[in-house]
C-alpha cells in the first residue's frame, strides 16, 4: 500500500499525462497507475480528475470543463497534501 506522499505523486504523473494526451486517460492507464485501488477509490480519482478537466476516455465536453475560479477548492485542497 502506497503513503499519501506516493498516492500525491502518483495522482500529479496522471493528471499531466492526461494534459498530455488533449485532455484525457484512459481507464487502463489509471488502472495501470493505480493497481491497488477498488472500484470505489478509482471512481474517487476519476472524479477529481473530472474536476481538473481530465476526461477518462475522452475529452471533458466545454460544459463539463471547470473554469480557474472553480478550481480553487481542489487546488488548494491537493496543495494542502
């Protein structure tokens, strides 16, 4: 099992791979990146992933995409790790 430190580093690789790649991962890439996690905690990075503008699959959809100001909360939330 990974400390919060690894699962923080982890979680930025992922997070630029996917700017990376326009936008997006792919379920197998977060998969490969993250094998230990369940169904639950994958849908919980998934999720802030979202919120980061980072499509699983795809691109996020305009709608779908947080502008700076939304973000804050997240930012400050992951700095805070």
């Amino acid at each position: 099992m990974m400390n919060e430190k690894e699962f923080a580093a982890k979680l930025g690789e992922i997070r630029e791979l996917g700017a990376l790649q326009g936008g997006y991962i792919t379920k197998e890439q977060l998969s490969e990146q993250f094998p230990e996690l369940d169904k639950e905690q994958s849908d919980l990075v998934a999720e802030y992933l979202r919120k980061v503008n980072i499509g699983l699959d795809a691109p996020l959809e305009d709608a779908e995409i947080l502008t700076d100001e939304e973000k804050k909360p997240y930012s400050t939330e992951i700095a805070k790790e």
